[in-house]
C-alpha cells in the first residue's frame, strides 16, 4: 500500500494511494462543474439520483456524480457512434437509450469530459434553435462554428445532422 505524507489546516496527514485518487477525481468533477456551468443557457443543480445535473433550457444535457461517473444525453444515433467510436460507453442502467456513461478515473480526463458534453450541449442547443422562439433565445451559440472547430468524424458529423 503506497501512503502520502500531506499538510492541511495546519495539520500532518497520511493518504492511502486509494484516498489520494478518490480526491484528485472528486477535484476533476468540481472543475467540470464549474466550467460547464459557464456555459450561455446552461443551469445546473441536484439530480434525483445524486450529483449535478446540467440543463439547457428544458432540456438535461447530462449529469455527473462525485466519484466520477459522467451520464450524457444524445440522440440514439448519434449515441451509437460516439459508443462504436470508443468515445464513451453504453449507459449503466439504460444501455438502449441514448445516454450515455463516462468514467472519469483521472484528472487527465477533464478535457474528454468536457467535450462528451460540450457535444451534447451543442446537439441540444442545435434542437432547440429550431423550435418558436428558439432561433433567437438561443442566436449567441454558433453551433455549425464550433463543431466545425472539434475535429469531429463524418459518422458523428452525420448523426448530429439526423432527428
């Protein structure tokens, strides 16, 4: 068993490796949290069943617990290819649906989490730019601009465009 010498509040503590993770990540998904609730139209609050859920208008882009797992809402096409992809996995409880479920197991995953759900927030926001009144609540996100700027493939590319 690895142990970490650690200084806090004035005090001298010892972390099992174990510990020491559990920390970074719980550390990674609060830096989720705050970035994506910066987001034009995003609000954030408790899920029903645990953690932080993330909306955009009427519309929950997905949610993220503490210890990591990341949920995210996609149109099933699109949730099949980003799967088939290796992006992120089936969801835990609803592998049919078009959730799905990211662990985040390191720091170094932030980024790939953001973007799991930067896509999603950019499909919803997409949708809802076609509803009345949509256009202009939603008018100051470029949704074509900035997928063009993620590199995406064409099979994503395609299932984004389907509905």
């Amino acid at each position: 068993m690895l142990l970490r010498v650690y200084y806090r509040s004035g005090r001298i503590g010892f972390m099992t490796s174990d510990a020491i993770d559990r920390q970074e990540i719980e550390a990674t998904v609060q830096h989720l949290i705050e970035e994506v609730r910066e987001w034009p139209h995003v609000t954030t609050g408790d899920h029903r069943f645990g953690g932080t859920e993330f909306r955009v208008g009427p519309r929950e882009i997905g949610h993220v617990h503490s210890w990591g797992m990341l949920d995210v809402a996609y149109l099933r096409k699109l949730r099949d290819v980003l799967v088939e992809e290796g992006h992120t996995g089936p969801h835990h409880v609803l592998p049919e649906s078009g959730w799905t479920t990211y662990h985040i197991e390191s720091p170094d995953e932030f980024e790939h989490a953001v973007r799991l759900l930067r896509l999603s927030y950019l499909y919803h926001v997409n949708v809802l730019q076609g509803t009345p009144g949509g256009a202009e609540a939603f008018d100051d996100v470029d949704v074509d601009g900035e997928l063009d700027s993620m590199g995406l493939s064409r099979q994503i590319r395609t299932a984004l465009h389907r509905r």
